[in-house]
C-alpha cells in the first residue's frame, strides 16, 4: 500500500488530536490549591502589611534569617531585644498548602530558634509578622531547604 499525502495529513492529525487530548486528561487531574481562600477579603487588607512592612524598614536592620538543616534561627534586630514581642511565623509553600508551618510565639528573647518537621524541602517562603510596643512590623524573605 502506497502512502499518499492525504494519509500523512489524516496521520498528522490523529497525531495532534490524540496529543490535546492527552494534555486536557492531564490538566484534569492536577492539583492545585487557592492561595489563600478568602483572597478579595485579604486583598483589601493589604495596605496594614504595606504599613508594617515600612515599619520593619524603619529598624536598624532587618531580621537575620540563618538555616542550618531544618532549623531556622531569627535573630531580631537591638531594638527589639527586651521587648515582649508576638510573632507570628510563617512558612508559605505555594505548590501545595497542606505542607505550610504556621507557629505564633510569645516571646522576649532577641533570637528565636524553630525547629522544623523533617518533611520540609523545596522553596518557601517566610512570611514574619511581630507586634512589639503597639506597633506591628512584617518582613518576608524567601527560604530554601
């Protein structure tokens, strides 16, 4: 049987066809989260983290972040050292929620010391807010395991 150039065009479509519909099966099974489930709500509250994001900037330094394994030690600039401060840390993984760390401290230590549970690898991201003498500050900074 002789090949013609009608067969080669039914073949490349056959091709194509059965290749989207191998990627919209795909896509269905996929998994993804929402970013935050009440978005539009947190959006309008947006501004108070510019705000204490500009507060973190008024300090001295920012916060040191060190990772040595799956401990991350803090260490928060002189300006906080004494002062009773509530933390709120936060480990954001965007690919899968379920493997975010949330912990909120109280303390008056100028370092803090968070050991992690041994499934953490990937990127993160920190995501730290305090409240020290009425005023709030936020910083973020993206952490690697």
């Amino acid at each position: 049987m002789k090949i013609t150039w009608g067969h080669k065009i039914a073949f490349t479509f056959l091709i194509f066809v059965s290749g989207i519909a191998f990627l919209v099966i795909k896509a269905n099974y996929q998994k993804f989260d929402l970013v935050i489930k009440d978005y539009y709500g947190e959006e309008l509250k947006y501004q108070q983290v510019i705000d204490q994001s500009a507060n973190a900037a008024k300090l001295s330094a920012p916060v040191a972040v060190q990772k040595n394994g799956h401990v991350l030690s803090l260490l928060f600039p002189e300006e906080m050292k004494g002062k009773k401060k509530q933390i709120d840390f936060y480990l954001y993984f965007p690919a899968d929620a379920s493997r975010d760390f949330r912990k909120i401290l109280n303390t008056e230590q100028q370092e803090i010391i968070q050991e992690l549970p041994g499934n953490f690898s990937g990127n993160y991201e920190l995501k730290l807010s305090w409240k020290a003498d009425s005023l709030k500050y936020y910083f973020e900074k993206k952490v690697s395991f």
